[in-house]
C-alpha cells in the first residue's frame, strides 16, 4: 500500500510519496488548441500540465496561467472544496506515484474548517479516478488512481511529524515528542495557531486567522493598480516578489520598500493574535513557523514572538513541511514494511538497520516510549 501525502493549499497544490515530489500553483484553466509547441524552456513535469478528469479537460499551474483564456483561483473554502480539490488532488497523486494498486493518502485542513469540512473533503477524492496526462509530445498517459483510506487531520501537525518522525515512519525525535510545542502555519490565505503537548492536540491554543501571504499580496497589488491602472492577479505576484522589481507595459516598479512594510505590518498582526491566543501558555517550548509565508515573514515575524521559535533552515522549502510530515505520519499509521511489500519497483535490499525498523510495528516504538510520553495516547489513537 502506497501513502501519498498531499496538500491542497490556496496558493500551491503539494504532494509527496517518501522518493517523489509535486508542486504546482492551485490555479485551473479552459484548455485550449496550441497550435505551436517550443521544444525549449521549462520542461519540469508541471510545466505542462495539461489533464482530462471525468471527459473534462484543463491546464492547471503555470500552464494555465500562460495559456489558458479563462483561469480560476479561488479564496474561498467551500468553492476549494467543491470545485478544487478533487482535480487538483488527483492530478498530484497521478504525477507523484505510478501505481496502479490502492493508495492511502493523508491530508490536513485549516484548524478553524477541520471539523466542518472532513467528511466532504474525504468524499470528493476517495474511490477510483481516472486521469489522463497529455504531454507535450502528443502522448497521452491515461492512469486509474485509487485512494483506498484518507486520514484527515489539523494541517500544522504535518510540520511537527516531519520533524519526529523518521522517512520510515518511526519517532526519531521522542525528545520533541514529549515537549509543548506551538505551530505557526502561514499560507496563502490563513495561518493557523496550534498547540500541540506531547503531540496531544489542544483545542483551546488552535485557532485559524484570515491573515496568510495573500493579504500582503493584495496591498502590494492595490498600491501598483493606483499608480499604474493594471489590476494584477494574486497568482502572478510570486515572480515578482523576490527580486522586489515588477515591470507593467515596460514602465518599471520598484516594491521593495513596500514589500518590508507591508510585511512588516502583516508580522505585527500575526505575532498580536498569536501573543493573545497563547497568553496563558507560558510553558511553551518551542514555537515551529511552517507553511510558505513563514519563508517570506519569518525575518519579521520571530522577534515579535515571545518565545523560543525554531529558525527556518536554510536549505529546505518550508512549503514542503506539512505535506511531507503527512506522508511520514501516513507510514507509521498503516506501517513502513506493508509498504514495501506493496512496492512492487522496491529493488534495493534493505540495509540491516532498515529490517529491523520494518520487523517493528508502531505497537512496538510505543510500548519504548510508554514510560517518558504518556502524552503520546493521542498519537496512538490516529492509528
């Protein structure tokens, strides 16, 4: 049984599998007849994306964005749910995996829409689907996903798992397992407040808050429609953010001033709800900032924190963070050796550490962490 993690965000759509990867901008286009095709620029497996899901086909990505005449993006939860996230999430499964046997996947909603939305988030995606890639070449790989069982749970809990548990699915940090640690998601359209002591999730500290990437976004874009009279999309921006220069009918625009107040101001409301929410949780650890716009307002963000907040590493995307825990958490659900039995493609014989993480089930890593994480019940529990 193949565990695929996926992430179907505002901003960008992630998946992961433990060898492959995806990442494409959540954005859908008509599809449309190209009548000229270069053989040169991106060729990267989303550079192209070009899908037929139930006799309906679209550009997706950067693909839609450059050649689609009609492209949707969408703010809004309920038409994510609804007209999102069943062509963005199997189109990310179908790119990250080649099987065709059962899949479990594990995903993560918001804090403030997980129990709203699970149940319909599980039906939009669950079953056999169907998918067709046209490439670029003119040929068509048509693949059946099958998402056999889908576990749900609180989107900022994908970053701590990516740091307890090992690519096998086993707690490699039980030292961080058994601490109080706060997560700060930031993503394009929200970021999420979460507690989580002895990895036991608490309501009380979790909150969701309308303040992501994209509110930053929207003053840089308002601030440019003034002065030149363009209105540009929030899905556009990403390009032109980094180097701080945006060039509208040739005229150039400098934003890099603009960009550090508004980052700025967006770092001093996030750290205000963030100090008030967790006012009474003094006995906090650590403090984790996850999700892509941590990399853009960590620099602002952390020295407003009171607390010890964990540095960005460096050399890591930190869109990646939750997506990736997803899939580690989903191997030690369903257990690391079924799926390597299931790995038909697995050629490589296990090193002599790596049999005996697969002749341990998640029974036996926690009766050696009963005694130090009585914490850990919760964790059990998901299994």
């Amino acid at each position: 049984m193949e565990i695929v993690g996926i992430d179907v965000g505002f901003g960008f759509t992630k998946a992961y599998n433990g060898k492959n990867s995806v990442i494409f901008k959540s954005l859908i286009g008509d599809a449309t007849d190209i009548q000229f095709r270069s053989i040169l620029g991106d060729d990267s497996s989303t550079s192209n994306l070009h899908i037929t899901l139930e006799d309906k086909s679209y550009f997706l990505g950067s693909y839609a964005e450059l050649q689609s005449n009609i492209r949707e993006f969408t703010l809004d939860q309920e038409k994510l749910l609804e007209d999102f996230v069943k062509i963005l999430a199997i189109t990310a499964a179908g790119i990250c995996t080649d099987t065709s046997a059962p899949i479990n996947v594990v995903s993560g909603l918001p804090v403030g829409y997980l129990r709203r939305d699970t149940k319909k988030f599980k039906e939009m995606i669950k079953g056999v689907h169907e998918i067709t890639f046209h490439n670029k070449d003119g040929q068509d790989v048509t693949k059946k996903i099958h998402i056999d069982k889908i576990h749900i749970i609180p989107q900022p809990i994908g970053s701590i798992f990516n740091l307890i548990f090992d690519d096998h699915g086993k707690i490699k940090d039980k030292g961080l397992a058994t601490q109080k640690l706060g997560v700060v998601d930031i993503g394009f359209r929200t970021t999420d407040f979460s507690i989580f002591d002895h990895l036991q999730y608490i309501e009380r500290g979790s909150s969701t808050m309308d303040t992501g990437i994209s509110k930053c976004f929207s003053v840089i874009a308002n601030k440019l429609r003034q002065e030149s009279n363009i209105t540009i999309e929030l899905y556009r921006m990403f390009k032109f953010i980094d180097s701080g220069i945006i060039k509208i009918k040739g005229k150039e625009y400098n934003i890099s001033n603009l960009k550090k107040r508004v980052y700025n101001h967006a770092s001093s409301a996030i750290a205000s709800d963030l100090n008030r929410l967790w006012e009474n949780d003094w006995d906090i650890d650590s403090i984790i900032l996850s999700g892509g716009g941590s990399v853009e307002l960590s620099e602002y963000l952390s020295p407003n924190i009171d607390g010890n907040v964990v540095p960005i590493g460096k050399n890591i995307d930190a869109r990646f963070n939750n997506v990736q825990g997803y899939c580690k958490f989903g191997r030690y659900k369903w257990g690391y050796s079924r799926y390597l039995s299931d790995n038909k493609k697995e050629s490589k014989e296990p090193s002599a550490d790596e049999k005996k993480d697969m002749t341990n089930t998640p029974d036996d890593d926690e009766a050696k962490t009963e005694k130090s994480s009585k914490g850990l019940s919760w964790l059990r529990r998901q299994s």
